[in-house]
C-alpha cells in the first residue's frame, strides 16, 4: 500500500464526512445565527433559548437530508469494501 494511495483514501474519507455533517452543521449555524439576532435585538439573554431551536433544525434537517447522507456514504463504503483487495497487500 503506497503513501499516495493511503493519502487519497484519507482524503476521500475527510471529504465523505465533511459533506455529509455540511448541511446539519450549516442549519445549527444558521439558526444559532438567527437566534442571536432575536435576542440581541429583544434584549433577553438566555443561554438555553438557543439550544431547542438548534435541536429541532438539525432534526428536520436529518430528516430532509437523511436518505441522500445515507446514499453518500453507502456509496463511499461500497467503494471501499470494492477496492479492499488493494488494501491488503
């Protein structure tokens, strides 16, 4: 196994995982965002006001984007299990 080939894997890999956490860590942000402009302009500065609306974002969003994570990383390890044989020499 060449250090090219461990390099590309591994990059594939944190590539795999970046695109597949993207869009629920992007709604937390967003919505964390929104919240933070809600209580800036109303004054009311409670720490947990965030943290339900933060829940129910990432939910909806494990909910709208699940089948195509799902497909994303059913197809990254398929190719994986596919090219084991390279691996193992």
């Amino acid at each position: 196994m060449s250090d090219g080939l461990i390099v590309s894997l591994g990059w594939e890999a944190l590539m795999t995982v970046l695109l597949v956490a993207g869009p629920m860590l992007g709604l937390g942000l967003l919505v964390g965002l929104i919240v933070s402009v809600f209580q800036a302009t109303t004054q009311i500065q409670e720490q947990t006001l965030t943290f339900i609306p933060k829940i129910l974002a990432v939910l909806g969003g494990a909910i709208l984007f699940g089948p195509w994570m799902l497909r994303i990383m059913t197809d990254f390890a398929l190719r994986l299990l596919g090219e084991m044989h390279t691996f193992v020499r």
